[in-house]
C-alpha cells in the first residue's frame, strides 16, 4: 500500500515538473531560504555562511556515498 502511495506521489511530482515552464522561478523561494539560513548561522557574514554551504553539501555528498556503498555491499552479499 504505501509502495503505491509512494508511485503516485513520483507520478504527481514529475507531471507537476513537467508542466513548469521556468524551473528556476519555482525553485526560488527554497533556495533563498537556504541561502538566508546559511548567513544567519554566519552572523550575516557571506564568506563564513559560503563555507557552511559548501561544507552543508559536502556532508550530504558524504551521506550519499556511504549509502551508495551500504547498498552494492548489500547487493554483493
């Protein structure tokens, strides 16, 4: 059951992305939040908000890549 909720959800978001025509306008708003998180963690100083990003996205590529080898390790086993 929730497999198939999780289907039309995929399903509903790529006819969503499908139907926008400037992705850059809808992403927008998420990514001046972001970046406004990011510059009051820093005190409202840019360079040091600018290495919470890229260390922010660092991690995240971390995360991905453990998970990535979790997932061949299980596949191989």
């Amino acid at each position: 059951m929730s497999d198939d909720r999780s289907a039309y959800a995929r399903i509903g978001a790529h006819i969503s992305w499908a139907n926008t025509t400037d992705r850059t306008a809808r992403t927008a708003p998420a990514r001046a939040a972001l970046d406004a998180k990011f510059l009051q963690q820093a005190d409202g100083d840019p360079v040091r908000a600018a290495h919470l990003r890229k260390a922010h996205f660092t991690r995240l590529a971390l995360k991905s890549a453990k998970a990535r080898r979790r997932a061949d390790d299980d596949d191989a086993a």
